[in-house]
C-alpha cells in the first residue's frame, strides 16, 4: 500500500463519518439554539431542559436517518473490502 492510497482511504472513512453525522448535529445545533432563546426568555435555567429534548431529537433523528446511514456504511464497507482485495492480489 502507498501513501497516496492510505490517505484517500482515510479522506473518504472522515468524510464518510462527516456526512452521516452531519444530520444528528445539525438538528441537536438547531434545537439546542432555540433551548437557549427559550431559556433566556423566561429566565429559566434548568439544565434537563437543554439534554431532554435534544436527546429526543437526535433519536428521532437517527430512526428516521437510518437507512440511508445504513446505506452509506454498507456502500464504503463494500468499496474498502473490494479495494484491499485488489490490493492483497
């Protein structure tokens, strides 16, 4: 294995991990924002109001993101195997 090959397959693993991630952060970003106007408008500090629903949203998230995660694990766990064949021969 060469240099050039080890750094496009690790380029592609984070960029891979970025894209399936990028959902479940963005929205516990977005929800976290609005926790905190909320909080700041009515002068409540309570720190279970922040996890709750961020939790909530980040599972809702997942299940409604799951096969296309599923999807794009598979696809470069399919792309990784057939390139260390090639590789190994």
């Amino acid at each position: 294995m060469t240099e050039e090959l080890i750094i496009e397959v690790l380029t592609e693993v984070f960029w891979t991990t970025f894209l399936i991630l990028l959902p479940v952060l963005g929205v516990s970003l977005v929800v976290g924002i609005f926790i905190s106007v909320f909080q700041a408008a009515t002068s409540i500090q309570e720190m279970t109001l922040t996890f709750v629903p961020k939790l909530i949203a980040a599972v809702l998230v997942i299940i409604f993101m799951l096969p296309w995660m599923i999807d794009k694990m598979v696809a470069i766990t399919i792309k990784m195997f057939t390139m260390f064949q090639h590789v190994l021969r």
